[in-house]
C-alpha cells in the first residue's frame, strides 16, 4: 500500500507542486495590489448585470436641474428662494429632510428668513464636508443648523479609480465626536419613527433593526490596504438610475407635485417620507463615476451626489425593515482556500486531459462556472472573488501543459533518437503514440517478444576494402547500405545497427506481434526483405560495373525466435538494440559455411523461420548442423532465389 502510495504520489508530483505554487503566486500579486483593478471591473459588471430593484417610494429627491438654474437665473441659490423651497416641502410633513447643499455662508436676499426655517423645522438636516479634499478643504456646515446640532457629514469615499464603491456610517475625525453621515442620519430619523433605534451588537457594531453593519476593512473583498477609517459599508447600489422618485425645485415652487407621486394614503405626496435636496445639473457637477459608469453603452454615466447619499440611506432602511442582506466578504484565509481549490482544478483537469484543445474547453466550461456561481453568489450579498482563481486556474492549467509539453519534447526526442533512423514513419508514429507502453524515464523498456531477426554481409568484402580508395570504398558502401536499410523500413523492419559492411535488422519490433499469423507475416517480411535485398543488389552490380566499381554477391542469415529489445547505453548516448539467441543465430546462419553457394544473395533459415514462411516462398533443407558456439544442432534451410 505504502509503495503504491509514493507511485502516485511520483506521478502526480507535477500536480502536487504546481497548484500550491500557482496559488502562493497569485495571492502574492493580489497582496501587491496589481489584481485590485480587475477584481473592480469583475464586480461592476456584477453590478450592472443584477436587475434592477423596485423603486423605493420612501425616499424623494428634489432635484435643482438644468430648466431651475435657467429659471433662477444665478447660482448659488438665493436664501429667499431656498426658504420658500423649505417650507413647501414642510407644508407637505415629510417626515425628514436632508439639505445636500452647502449653506455656511449666507446668499441673500432672504437670509433671516432662511434661518427662521432651519429653527422651525426640527427634522431638517443641514451637511459639512469634514474630510478635506486633494487641495485640504473641508467646508463648514450652517452656523445655525450647527447650533442645532442638526449637521452631517456629506462626504464621500474614492477608490483609487475615482469610483464610489463605498458608504460612510460615521466620520471620526481625530480628536472629535463621531459624526454621522447624511445618509444614516436620513435613515436613523425615519427608522425612529417605525419604533427602530440603534443598538450595539455583541462585538461593538451597529445593530438597526433586522441587520447588524458590519464595518468595512481594509482587506475586504479585492480591497488591499484601502482606507477603512470611520464606520464605513459596501454599498449596496438599488440600480443604475431611477431608483427613486424625483421632482425638480420648480415643481415645488410651482405647486405641480403630482398627488399619486408616491401612491400617497394622506394626500401628501410627500407625507411621512424623506426628502433629498441636491444639485442634479450637469453644469453644477456634482457627479461622481459608480460601478453603473464605464460600461460599453454607458461609458460616461454617473451619478449625482444627492442619488448616491439616497442609495446609501435605501439601504440602511431595507436592512433594518426588511432585513436587506448588505454586502458581505469571506474572511482572508477561505479566500485564500477558493483561489487554491481553483489552482489544483485547473492542475487537475489539464493533468488527466493532456490536451491543449480539452483542456481550453474545460477551462471555458469551468470558468463560466466560476463566473455564474459567483453571480448567483453576489445575487444574494456575497462578494466572492472571480479574477484571483480564473488566474490560479489558467496558471497551473498552462503550467502542467508545459510541463506535459516538456516531457513530451524529452520523450519524442528519445524515441526519435533511438528510433528516428531505423523504423518507417508508420512505425515511428506508432510508436509515439504508444510511447507510454515504450518509455520509463527517458529509456525504453526491455520487452520479451518474438521477433526474427536477419543479418547481412558482403562476401569478399575484406579484400575489396583493401584495393579501393578510403574516399571511394566509404561512397560505394554508402550507396549499398542505403539502399538495403530502404528495403528493411519498406517492409517494416527496423535497423537495428550497421557493423563494417554488415546490415542487422529484426522484424516484429518494437511493436510486438502477440499472434502467430502476426509473427508469421513478420517472417515473411524478413524474408521477402532479403529476396528484395538480392534483386537490389544485383541492380546495383550492374550500376557500378559501368562506373568502374567492384560487383559483390551478398549472404543472409534469418532467424525467428525469442528475442529482448530495449535501451542500451549511457544517459549521454542510448541505442536500441536487439539482444536474444536468435540474433546469435541469425548471425551464424550468415556466416555458415561460406563455400555453399546461393547465387548473388544467399539466404539461410532456421527452423522457426521455415515453419511460418513454409509454402510462401521456394525453399530447400540444408541438413542439421551444430553451428557455432551451439550444442544442439540446427535444421537450416535456403531461400532458393526465384
């Protein structure tokens, strides 16, 4: 059990390795902040893909647009103007109004009338920037709403790329009394109304209602070392736009608030419901980009200020009254866990695939799975992270890949060098194709088979080499063993080694034959090769008669039988070779009594050889004899040539 273990282990070693490397690599590049971006844009388009929430009809946003400035004729408005605006909408019993405008210093005319209005309407919320902005500038809020204690803070968190992603609770600026922000401050006076006050949960956070906020931190999400100061909170954004019932300043003063605005029970369309103030004029630009902007047709879009401090407000009273889930982030450590179970997939798949095509396939079939899962998962409130696995995934996919292009580089290079020179292309692709049943660790492995095996030698070749030019015998035997190794591959042989002017070739390796019509037709082979090897000859005789070249006869020893094939050599030069009593044979059957004549190519045969060939070919008995370095004796028998 044990030594199967550590095999598999061996063999998923690359596995082993590569999906915990990837995987402290990523989280390496997300820590350094490089992924933040992209997790971003993964999750605005979550944003925008989520349908759009029901308007909600508690909020009302009084916006002071295009056709209002053009009618006032001047900016800022005048404080006359601003306290008839005021008491209309008091007129209405709202049940809390929020003043997104800067009022610290007065516009007049109409100044006292403004301030009898701030100390008339006791649910009237006046703003102060408290966070100065690039240049330092903080801005004061009204002195007399600051008396009141009726101020809060309208300020806003940026990203890095300047969107809004975030919501401020409180502001705790150093030294200073937590500051509520309009939008809780907006929240907590309605929710009041409904018998819902804030209570400190277990751990210290703000409980309202239903929901407990937990605050945001630094690492939350795709964050890395973002600003978490105060009590802040992922917004959790109703829509892109028309999220909320809006009417323009004119409307107001004009008495043109339609009475079904909010489906209202009283009569009041503004009754019992908080009121928003802001600019929404594009030439006010009070704009800021959400994950709503960038889109492809909504490249530009962005949202005022006023709407961005409603959806804020929204979301706190949905939570608190309906028990609306904010947005929430796994803990570092189960997100570190996603991006590795994400690796050791993508390790996994292309392991067991080994295939670029599969492989891409799958990734595409896993990675919209990723995709859908972590929508759905966002579709109810969770923030999974979607960018930091699809690289772990794609990184060990790509890397087992290379690393299954790289042993197999290792492998074609080993079998093309042992088998590149002495096999057909058929063969050589056969041979790849099965090359597991072949290679363990860069070496073939030894194989018991049956094969036959033949040997080739000129005769009189000694005395030949002694009367030609070195230059001259080197090009003439070149001509003759290419020509017969040509023979060999045709028939599907294999080359096993030239020796001098010697040709040794087995037939029925390194694909063994496992029948005997199959070892049968590989003898035939063998010997159709020698017959073809004869008939060659004799061409090339007849060639080099007319180039002034010696003519040679030639003689062949065959035999079938038991053989073993496999690597031989050193790490630095391996040969595939055949090794076996047969080849011993064959190559006495060569060399046997060199004054029996055969004509221009002898061949003698073994008794295996004999049996499987009998009836294909003309053949003739020898005798029994003991050949060399043998015991026993040997029926030989002779190819006759036709």
């Amino acid at each position: 059990m044990r030594a199967k273990l550590k095999r598999k282990i061996w063999e998923w070693r690359s596995v082993l390795l590569t999906a915990p490397t990837v995987t402290g690599l990523i989280i390496i590049l997300r820590l350094t902040g490089l992924l933040q971006s992209l997790e971003w844009a993964a999750l605005d388009q979550f944003y925008r893909r989520r349908p759009p929430e029901a308007i909600d009809d508690r909020i009302v946003i009084v916006g002071i647009d295009e056709s209002d400035l053009k009618k006032i004729g001047s900016w800022p408005i005048s404080d006359e103007i601003l306290a008839k605006l005021l008491l209309k909408i008091k007129a209405q019993q709202p049940r809390a109004i929020a003043l997104d405008l800067y009022r610290d210093l007065p516009v007049e005319p109409g100044h006292q009338a403004l301030v009898k209005v701030f100390e008339s309407t006791p649910n009237l919320i006046g703003i102060k920037k408290v966070v100065g902005n690039e240049r330092g500038v903080a801005i004061s809020p009204s002195p007399v709403l600051s008396r009141l204690g009726r101020v809060a803070a309208n300020d806003v968190v940026l990203d890095s790329d300047g969107k809004i992603r975030r919501g401020i609770l409180f502001l705790t600026p150093e030294n200073q009394n937590p500051i509520t922000s309009l939008g809780l401050r907006m929240a907590m006076i309605y929710l009041q109304a409904e018998g819902i006050t804030p209570q400190s949960a277990q751990n210290g956070f703000l409980r309202l209602g239903k929901t407990v906020f937990v605050p945001f931190e630094a690492s939350d999400g795709s964050y890395v070392g973002a600003d978490a100061g105060g009590y802040q909170v992922l917004l959790n954004f109703r829509g892109r736009g028309d999220n909320f019932p809006t009417v323009s300043m004119t409307d107001i003063l004009e008495n043109r608030i339609p009475a079904d605005l909010m489906r209202d029970r009283a009569g009041a369309p503004l009754r019992d419901r908080i009121v928003l103030i802001g600019p929404t004029a594009a030439s006010l630009n009070d704009f800021f980009y959400t994950p709503y902007s960038g889109g492809l047709s909504d490249a530009v879009q962005r949202m005022t200020g006023v709407e961005i401090h409603a959806h804020l407000t929204s979301q706190i009273l949905s939570s608190a009254i309906e028990g609306r889930s904010p947005i929430k982030t796994w803990p570092d450590p189960l997100e570190y866990g996603w991006i590795f179970l994400w690796s050791w997939v993508g390790a996994v798949l292309s392991w067991q695939l080994q295939s670029w095509r599969w492989t891409a396939f799958s990734a595409l079939v896993a990675i919209s799975a990723l995709l859908g899962g972590s929508f759905l998962a966002f579709l109810n409130s969770w923030w999974i992270p979607v960018i930091p696995p699809i690289l772990s995934f794609s990184g060990s996919a790509v890397a087992i890949l290379a690393y299954i292009a790289q042993i197999e580089r290792q492998d074609r290079k080993t079998v093309m060098n042992l088998f590149g020179r002495h096999v057909n292309p058929q063969i050589a692709e056969a041979i790849w194709r099965d090359r597991d049943q072949f290679l363990n660790d860069g070496r073939l492995k030894g194989q018991r088979l049956t094969a036959t095996v033949v040997f080739t030698d000129l005769k009189d070749f000694s005395t030949i080499a002694e009367n030609l030019d070195p230059e001259v015998l080197m090009s003439w035997l070149n001509e003759y063993m290419e020509a017969m190794s040509q023979l060999v591959l045709a028939n599907s042989g294999v080359v096993d080694k030239f020796i001098g002017d010697a040709v040794m070739a087995v037939f029925g390796v390194p694909i063994p034959s496992t029948t005997e019509d199959a070892i049968a037709n590989d003898a035939k082979a063998a010997v159709r090769c020698a017959l073809q090897m004869g008939a060659t000859l004799e061409l090339l005789n007849e060639l080099w008669k007319t180039q002034g070249r010696p003519t040679v006869a030639m003689r062949v020893g065959i035999a079938t039988g038991t053989v073993v094939t496999g690597s031989l050599g050193s790490s630095q030069r391996l040969d595939y070779t055949t090794i076996g009593d047969s080849v011993n044979v064959a190559a006495r059957l060569e060399s046997y009594d060199k004054s029996l004549d055969g004509g221009l190519c002898r061949i003698l045969i073994n008794e295996e050889t004999y049996q499987y060939i009998h009836g294909s070919f003309p053949t003739k008995l020898i005798g029994s004899v003991q050949l060399k370095g043998r015991e026993q004796l040997t029926p030989i028998y002779q190819v006759l040539l036709e």
